[in-house]
C-alpha cells in the first residue's frame, strides 16, 4: 500500500513541520487500516469472519454503508490469492505471481484488518473469540470463511507432492508441480481426480485434463497417452447442457473416464494411485500413472464443526434466497463456507455479495429482506488453450446465461473472459464491492433483443 509523506528540506517549510505531521497522521488514521491488535477495539458495528473473496468484498460494501472505522475483517493470511487462475497456472498458460496480492492491499481503506485466526464463535452473546483470548463483538456478523483442503484424508498425501509425475492446481504450493509434471510427461497414464466431498469450482479437475489433453497434442506426446478422469461423481457436470458438450468432447479427444471412483491413497514410491469403488463397498483398483492431478477432499473450516452457527455437516446454515443465518437475524453468510446449495466459485460469491448488501441493509432498517438469490454461478470451462465453455446456471441447475448466444459452444471469446477479463474484474470490480454478478448485463441485453 503506498505511503504518504512530505519533503520538507527548506528552512521555510520546517515552522510547518508540526501541523504536517499532524495531518500526516489524521490522514493515516481515517484512509489506512491497521493490523497491530493495540489498535483493535472490541467493538464493531459489522464484523466480518475471513479476508478471502466473500469477505474482502463485503467489508468493502459494508464500509460505505456504516463507515470505515466501524468495519472489521479478520483473516490470518498475509497474501490474498485469486484462485480461479490456477487452472492456467497449472497447464503453463499463465505465472504464479500475479495471482496473488498482500492482503494489506486488498483490505479496504480505514476497515480494520485483525490479523488472526477465529476460535470460537458466540452468537448468542455476539461476540468471536480469536487467538491469544482475544474477544471482538460486534452487531452484525458475516462470515465468509470459506473451506479447507484435506490432502491428508488420501494416504500418502500430500508427501507425495515432494516426488515428482503429481500435482494440484487447488493448492498454491502444488499448482505448478502440476506444470512441471505436465511437462515431464513421456508417455502412459495420465490421471485426474474428483473426491466424494463439496469442492470449490467443481470445473477445475477437468480443465486441467482438457489443457493436458491439448498439451500432449501440441508437443507431440498424445499418441503414447491414455488420459484418464476418475471422478466419485456420476456425472461429467451437473448441467446437462453443458453435460452434453463435454461429452461430446471427451468422446473426440478418446478420454476415458470412470464414475464414483474415489483416490484414496497415492503410493508415489510405486507411481500407483488407489481408488475405491463407491458402487462396490470395499472393492478397490489400482491405475499406475505417469502423470497424476489431485483434487482434494474438501470440507468446512474446524471452527465451524459443532458451532452454532453451522449445520450438521458444518456448513453455515443461512436461509439460501436472502443468505441470513436461520437462526441469528443479525449473522449472514456468504461464499464456500455456507450451505447454498450451489456451486462454490467466485461468480457465485459475487452474484451472493449483491444480494446480501441489500438483505443487511432491509435488517439494519427493520424491514424484511426484498431481493432473492436464485443460485447465480458460472464455471468458465477451459476445453483448450485458446477455447472455452461459459457455463452459467442456479439453484435448479438450469442455464441462465449472459449473452444472447449459445454458451455451451467452445469460443476463443470465452477463454480470454476467463484468462484476461474476469481477473481484472475479480480485483477491480468484485472485491472492492462494485460487482454483484452479470444480472444487470443479462437484463439489459435480453430487454435489448425484444
């Protein structure tokens, strides 16, 4: 975040030198937020549970509708990652680097930034307890802690990843072991997963198959490789429009795939990947591979099993159209974390983050929330280097999409708004609160054609 400051070197200027810093400070105060906890109170007016995209988001809507000072964000994390560019990452099409920025950056200014890991949550008492006993309460709480990886739920992970011929474009520190084992690549197996559990972007495991797939092509290894997708899923997608497509392609590009096989342990000595059958209890199969990506089991963060806020799975239990707790009327929801029943990506957490600024503001004026969520998400299918599918559905996984085209269809427009635009918007747009998903783009583009 830059820095204000003053020369102030001739002799006229120094009877000024108090008055300046003086301002210098005031401005400081009113436009930096801080991360030292002697400048954290243990009140604020919005409270805000994880600096991820839920979170950064809404602490950015929730600033300029009761103030700077009266918003707090709590989140551990020094740097702040835009994840859904991985899928590039791993298939070499674009750096790591500007994938991710300080967290220091993306906090809006003069919003509180409190530098630690949440322990406990009270809502009964309205109040969070954090590392080190320290207690913060607040009058509206949202929480935005989105879900965690459990590579250790598969054995032999994640030592695995220190060998090479594996990787996992879910993890920041295994994404471009994804790339390196891509490009290692001679000839046999190659494997992608899917596990028996949530996860976020539920696209992601088989972009980076079809990137490999159009790798192998392009450097000449295809013909020596059987690519394989082994998803616990018993479909390809969960929308049979864009079912249908993808189909189509993995059938022209002879993929082979096997539903409700579940990885459960990686043995890298051996190069050996073990999958259990979910349709045959206790029978299991093991594939060699040459190159295998990993998708991890996925699940809610520990603070939330057995909070009160949380479902029995763990998930935040919010009301799935106005994203208020079902219980406490003063604590929100938003992103991974919750039970939407939707899928997590961040075009879900935006077209969430809309609605939920005007349901805070109808209870914050005493009215019942107006605006409904439908389950707004999109899943940019990358089929190809230069290719990709714009998948946009809700809650009834049904298409609802933008353009007055069919987005089902592989387009090169589609993969520059996954590689060029929507990264521009993610850091421009969504987490500083002025993006709320395409629902005005769809409506005037669809009024537009009547």
């Amino acid at each position: 975040m830059a820095t204000v400051g003053f020369m102030s070197s001739c002799a006229g200027v120094r009877p000024m030198a108090p008055l300046m810093r003086q301002a210098v400070q005031k401005m400081r105060s009113s436009q930096f937020h801080t991360t030292a906890r002697s400048a954290s109170k243990d009140y604020y007016e919005v409270l805000v549970l994880g600096g991820g995209t839920g979170g950064v988001s809404m602490s950015a809507r929730m600033k300029r509708k009761v103030g700077a000072g009266n918003v707090a964000v709590v989140e551990p994390s020094e740097k702040h990652y835009y994840q859904p560019l991985w899928t590039l990452v791993g298939a070499g099409a674009k750096p790591l680097a500007p994938c991710s920025r300080p967290t220091a950056s993306v906090i809006p200014s003069g919003v509180k930034w409190i530098q630690s890991r949440v322990q406990k949550l009270d809502p009964d008492k309205n109040c969070v307890h954090l590392e080190n006993n320290q207690k913060i309460s607040y009058k509206y709480l949202i929480i935005a802690l989105g879900l965690q990886l459990h590579f250790e739920k598969i054995k032999g992970l994640p030592e695995a990843f220190s060998t090479p011929k594996i990787g996992s474009n879910y993890s920041v520190h295994t994404v471009e072991k994804t790339w390196k084992a891509l490009q290692d690549f001679q000839g046999g197996n190659a494997i992608f997963t899917f596990p028996n559990t949530p996860v976020k972007c539920a696209g992601a495991p088989q972009k980076i198959m079809y990137l490999s797939e159009a790798y192998m092509r392009k450097t000449g290894k295809r013909p020596k490789a059987k690519i394989i997708f082994n998803t616990a899923l018993g479909v390809i997608f969960g929308v049979q429009k864009y079912a249908d497509v993808l189909l189509e392609i993995i059938k022209s590009r002879d993929i082979t795939v096997n539903y409700k096989y579940n990885l459960v342990e990686v043995r890298a000595d051996k190069q050996e990947a073990v999958f259990e059958n979910l349709d045959k209890s206790g029978e299991t199969e093991v594939y060699q591979y040459e190159m295998l990506h990993v998708t991890p089991p996925m699940g809610p963060q520990d603070v939330l099993l057995n909070s009160p806020v949380s479902d029995a799975g763990g998930w935040v239990d919010v009301d799935k159209e106005t994203l208020q707790h079902k219980k406490y009327p003063n604590v929100f929801g938003i992103g991974d974390c919750t039970n939407l029943p939707t899928s997590k990506t961040a075009a879900a957490v935006a077209g969430q983050s809309g609605v939920l600024d005007k349901t805070i503001s109808c209870v914050m004026k005493g009215k019942p929330p107006a605006k409904k969520y439908d389950g707004y998400t999109s899943c940019p299918l990358v089929t190809n280097y230069n290719r990709a599918i714009l998948a946009e559905f809700d809650y009834s996984a049904q298409p609802l999409e933008t353009f007055p085209f069919d987005q089902s269809k592989e387009r090169l427009t589609s993969f520059h708004m996954k590689a060029d635009l929507m990264p521009f918007l993610y850091w421009h747009g969504l987490l500083k609160g002025y993006w709320g998903g395409p629902a005005p783009i769809r409506k005037l583009l669809h009024l537009g054609l009547k």
